[in-house]
C-alpha cells in the first residue's frame, strides 16, 4: 500500500511537471518530488558467495578437478511505476529496472595460498544473471601417482567478489540533466535554490548502496608434498674371524709328544 501511495504521489507531482499551465515553479517542486521517490526506490542489495565446492584436491596424472564459486545476490526489487521511467525518459536516462541487480557489474579476486598452482580461474560472469547470480569456475592443480604417496598438504583459493550498482548512475545522471538546464531558467533558478538538501540526502543515499562487498571465502585444496626418498639398508660390518675358525675350516688339533 505504501508503494501505491508514493506511486499516486509521483503521478500527481509528474502530471503537474507536464503541464507548463502551472508554471516552471511547480515544474521545479515536480521534479524535486520525483528525485526523492526515487531514491525511496532504492534499497540495499545483499550478497553472499557459496563454494561448490567447499573441499577439492589435485587431479591426478590426467584427471580434471574442477570448481566454483557463486554469488547470489537478493536485490529486493520494488515495482517501478510507470510515472518513474516516463519522467526518467523525459530526461534522457533509462529508470526502467531501477533496484535490479540483473545485469550488475561483478569484480572478481581469487588468489592461492600455499602454492602457486594451487588453482587456476578458467571463466567467470562480469554481470550478475537473470537468476540474481554470477559465478567463478577453476580448476585445481596436477600431481602424478608417485607424488601421492607424499605427505598430505592443505592449501586455500581465496575468492572474494564485489557486485556493482549500475542504476545508481542513472539516478545521478538524472539528477545532473536538472540542474544543468534541462528546465527552463526560471525553473533552473528555482531549482538550484531548493535542490541542495534534498540531492545532498539522495547522494549520502547513493553512498550507503552503490556496491555489495562480499565476504570472502575460502577452499580447501588438498595435494602432497614430496614422496619419502627410499632408504637402502647397509648391512653392519661383520668381526673377522680366526683363520682357524673359518668355514671348512676345523679347529687345528695339537699332537703331544711322549
């Protein structure tokens, strides 16, 4: 209910705004009007990132070990009346999926720690899909048989993401087409004596939501250390016996003599 209220306040202020029979004041006070329902449209997103998945190793000797990571983003989109994205056109900028994270700009970071072959990124999504998600693919590092049988090692492919708001800049752009002369001068004037307290709430605004910084995670990659050199046993050295002790020798018997 509350959305159809702001809503059939905008219409009036924007019908007002069409009509140049009230004069560039009210067309001032119309705009004004729109700029802050259009920042009560803009809500804060909020992203989190699954590893899929959380545990992996090394492919051995030929196999392919392989990963993601997924942001989902929930944007909680209101519906934009069709008031907001006639004026927003009357100025020469597009308001028409204001709040929606389709389509959002996405920035990456994936970093290994323990080895540098630890994981390698093979793809990821720079914009946020239809289903409010983007997603990074990897691919682990080789070890062959032998190196297997070396001792157990853990390392960690660090992924973080930032997910950037693409409508905001639409909102500034419109903001900006005002005050640079899209009215007439009288309305101008008018504007530029109203529009500081109410632009400076709208950027703070801005401020607070132009970009989603996920929290970064981490996935455990197992693989092994070198494998144990192989020991040769060295026999001890044997005592040397007495010539008479010999084998195939037998103990010298001594003749008596009478």
């Amino acid at each position: 209910m509350a959305v159809d209220l702001a809503a059939g306040v905008v219409k009036g202020i924007v019908k007002a705004f069409k009509d140049f029979a009230f004069g560039p004041v009210i067309d001032a006070f119309a705009i004004l009007g729109t700029i802050q329902q259009v920042t009560a449209y803009l809500v804060q997103w909020r992203a989190e990132l699954a590893l899929l998945p959380e545990d992996t190793r090394f492919g051995i000797g030929s196999e392919v070990i392989t990963g993601r990571a997924e942001v989902r983003v929930t944007d909680n989109q209101l519906p934009v009346p069709p008031v907001i994205r006639d004026c927003s056109q009357h100025f020469g900028t597009d308001l028409s999926k204001i709040g929606s994270a389709e389509d959002a700009p996405v920035k990456w970071k994936a970093e290994p720690f323990g080895r540098a072959d630890l994981a390698t990124q093979t793809k990821a999504d720079a914009k946020v899909t239809s289903r409010r998600t983007a997603t990074l693919y990897y691919r682990t590092g080789q070890e062959t048989e032998e190196q297997v049988k070396g001792p157990q090692k853990n390392g960690f492919y660090k992924v973080s993401a930032e997910v950037q708001r693409y409508d905001i800049n639409e909102a500034r752009r419109l903001i900006e087409r005002i005050t640079d002369g899209a009215l007439p001068a009288p309305a101008a004037t008018v504007v530029k004596a109203l529009i500081g307290e109410i632009v400076g709430a709208a950027e703070e605004r801005f401020n607070e939501i132009t970009a989603v910084t996920v929290r970064p995670k981490n996935v455990r990659v197992i693989y092994h250390g070198d494998p144990p050199t192989p020991t040769v046993a060295t026999p001890a050295p044997g005592r040397r016996l007495p010539a008479d002790l010999h084998p195939g020798r037998g103990p010298r018997l001594v003749q008596s003599r009478r």
